[in-house]
C-alpha cells in the first residue's frame, strides 16, 4: 500500500470537509423554507384538528393551501396573554411555534397563546397548545375548549419518540376522544385539570380519563403537562367567562 | 486484471447485485443492521421509505468511496468514510424533511442512525475500497436491497397481524373482528421483529442447508 505523508493528509482532509461543508450548507439553505412550512401547517393542522376541522386533509389536493384556507376561514383571532391574564403583544403563532423553549421558563413569566376558532359567528371555542416532557422525548397537544371556557371540545396530543404500541397511542383517537366533555374546573370553581388514570376512570367523573396500559410514564407525563400548562391560563379563562 | 472491458451486465456484475438478496443477505446471513430493522418495521411505509433512503445512501457512497479509492490515505480511511456517510445521511434527512415530512417525523432518529448502520460502513471497507466505481455501485445497490427487502417482509406481517393494515388502510374486514379476533399487540413490541427476522432465517437455511454453520 502506497504510504501518504502527513501533509497529504492534512490537505485532502481539508479540502474534504470544505467541500462537504460548502454542500451541506447550501442545501440546508435551499431547503430551509420548505421545511419552516412544513413545521406550520403541522401546528396549524393541529389546531384545527383540535375543534374537529380539517378532517379531509387526506383528500386534498394542495394538502398546504387546504389547511392555510381553512385555518384562515376557521381560527377567527389569536392572542397572546401572560400568567396573569393581561394582553402581550406578540404574535400567537410564534409564541406556539416556540412553545419547547417557553416551557422552560417558570410558569410565571411564560407567555400563553389563545387560538379563537368560530365557524359563521357561531359560539366560539378556544384552542391552547399545551407541551411537556413524555418518556423518551417532548410531547405535546392543542386543548379545544368551548364558550364555557371549562368543558373540552376536543384534545388532540402527540409525541416526538414515545414508546410505539403504547406511550405512542397519545396520538390516537381512542385515547384523545374520552377528553371531549370532560371539564377542567370542578364545581366550585377550582382547576382541577384533567387527570389520566391508570386502572381505569371513574365512569362518573368529569375529570378523568383513561390512562394507556404499559403506557404509564407517558400517561402522567401527559396530565402533567396539561396541568402545567392550562394552570398559566386559569385567570385569563375566568375572567372572559365571568 | 485483465484490460480487456467488462460488459456492465456481466455474469460477475450481475452476481454483485443478486447474492446480497439471498445467499449472503446482510440482515439474515450476517447479521448486520439489525437495531433499525427491530425499530422502524412496525408500520410498512416507514419500512419502506427507510429501505429507499438506505439504498440511496449505500450506492452513493459506495461509488464515493470507489472514485476517491487511490486518494484516500488509509490512516484516516474510516474518517473519511465516515463524513461521506454522514454527508448523505444528512442530505436524505434533510430532503425528507422538505418533501416528506409526515413520514420523516416518524422515522424521526433512525434516518441519522443510518450513519451508524454497519452494513454501510461495511461495505465500503470491504468492497468500495478495493473496486471500481460501476462494481461498488451494483454491490452497494445489491446490499441495499438485500437489506430493504427484509425490512419490508418483516413490516409487512408486523403491520398486518399488528394493528390489521397495510400502508395504513385496513385490510383485515371488520366482520373477523366482530367474530372474535384481536389484533396481536405482541407484533407491534420491538421483540418480534427478531423472532420474524429468526423466522425468515429459518426458512432460509431450511431451504438452502449450505448456509447452516456447524
């Protein structure tokens, strides 16, 4: 075998990782929008999702311009509000497309952003992205409440690496359904969140649902989160429903 | 080495292209790249986007590898194959990620982890190294889809007895399910893609008794 120097070495190592550098940055570049817009539609499927709408996405043609259609036709207002219940200027959109950095913050100083879904003036519904930590990875949902601002219209959750089979059902319909009509105030008031529950809920409880079985790290990590999460918006919730 | 030119298509070529597909098939015969087809064969398109990529990956940087072959200084030769890997592997993901997305979330870790599948890496040290770029290629395409095939045999029965569907559209009626038969949620545990892939080598040197070791 032929021997190389150390200079030769050197060079072509260099002249390697320049080339695959120069390559790697350019499509990254080139690719870029492309992906941003994946990441969008994705929230903004969620989002409707969470109120029943966009149900045909698999029938449409432009998948994107379907949801961006609906998502305008659909989701009436956005608004952004801190812990306290008082209007933050900011976009609604960013702060959910930022909702992994904002959770780390103290619940306090987090900002929270309200999606107001209305179709042809009807009663309103109120869409709030919830995020938190599952087993393996991140995971998240959209929690659709109606004008009451206590019973859920409708939950959608999903997960970055949950365990397939069973932490992973998060993103299915039997697990979310049983949170349609559940309410997160009890009766006198207090937010009481929704509780996931291993063994089974208690049939005649407004707060529970039914956990997933070999899924339980993921199932507490899911009330959690929406304890966490929905805790940020009790004062903002009481004070527009009162 | 004769200088006389190869037909592309010769008995040798061809030979480069089939025998990873059976007798000396990376998953059932060596063994190799097991932990991703454990992961992603739960559902078939998953399977069979990840076989595409793999296969794009394996022949581009096999023929790399080949081109560079007398360039490369074997100190750093594992480097350098390496960076082409990763290169590629970064260019599938990122492709996917623009074109494909769905798909790519659920492959989620597993299109880097081809960087890590030892079938590659393997054959550029065994083969790319040591051959011309139209062999390595048809080697690194034979090796791909010797790979690919077993993955998409193996999602195949782990979506059809697990979750009752293939490409996610329901295949097993609903009136079986109303006479009493349930889904086998074991197919859907990692556990039992080695117990398919332990029954497709089985089947494999039942028929073909040369390849049982003693």
């Amino acid at each position: 075998m032929r021997s190389f120097s150390n200079r030769y070495i050197f060079v072509f190592s260099l002249i390697m990782v320049t080339i695959v550098a120069v390559l790697l940055s350019f499509v990254s570049v080139q690719l870029k929008p492309r992906q941003d817009m994946n990441v969008q539609i994705e929230k903004k499927q969620d989002v409707l999702r969470s109120v029943g709408k966009a149900e045909q996405v698999a029938e449409a043609e432009d998948k994107n311009s379907y949801i961006n259609e609906e998502f305008g036709l659909f989701i009436t207002e956005s608004y952004v509000i801190d812990f306290s219940g008082d209007l933050v200027e900011i976009d609604a959109f960013k702060v959910m497309l930022g909702l992994g950095a904002e959770i780390r913050r103290p619940q306090e100083e987090r900002n929270y952003p309200v999606f107001v879904y209305s179709e042809n003036g009807g009663p309103k519904k109120y869409v709030v992205p919830v995020r938190g930590k599952g087993l393996w990875g991140p995971i998240w949902g959209y929690v659709a409440l109606e004008a009451d601002l206590n019973t859920i219209a409708g939950a959608v959750f999903d997960h970055k690496a949950e365990t397939p089979g069973l932490g992973s059902d998060i993103n299915t319909g039997w697990f979310q359904e049983p949170f349609t009509g559940k309410t997160i105030f009890n009766e006198a008031g207090e937010f009481v969140s929704v509780e996931v529950m291993k063994g089974g809920a208690d049939p005649s409880s407004m707060h529970q649902v039914d956990a997933i079985s070999g899924g339980t790290i993921t199932s507490k990590a899911l009330e959690e989160m929406l304890k966490d999460c929905l805790t940020g918006y009790v004062a903002h919730f009481k004070a527009i429903s009162q | 080495m004769s200088n006389e030119k190869e037909p592309l298509f010769s008995a040798k070529n061809l030979k480069l292209l089939s025998e990873p597909l059976g007798q000396s098939n990376p998953i059932t015969i060596q063994v190799l790249g097991i932990c991703s087809a454990l992961a992603v064969t739960v559902k078939l398109k998953p399977s069979i986007v990840l076989a595409i990529s793999v296969l794009a990956v394996m022949a581009v940087s096999n023929v790399a590898i080949s081109l560079l072959r007398k360039m490369v200084p074997p100190r750093i030769r594992i480097i350098v194959q390496l960076v082409i890997i990763a290169t590629m592997v970064i260019l599938v993901d990122q492709v996917l990620k623009a074109y494909a997305y769905d798909v790519s979330k659920q492959l989620s870790v597993f299109v880097g982890l081809i960087i890590t599948n030892c079938i590659i890496m393997g054959r550029l040290e065994a083969f790319a190294l040591g051959n011309k770029p139209w062999p390595s290629f048809l080697d690194g395409l034979g090796n791909a889809a010797g790979y690919g095939w077993i993955l998409i045999a193996v999602a195949f029965f782990r979506e059809l007895l697990g979750s009752g569907t293939l490409l996610d559209m329901q295949v097993i009626p609903q009136a079986f399910y109303d006479a009493g038969y349930v889904n086998n949620g074991m197919m859907i545990l990692p556990p039992m893609a080695l117990v398919v892939v332990g029954i497709i080598i089985w089947i494999q040197r039942a028929r073909n008794k040369s390849l049982v070791e003693d």
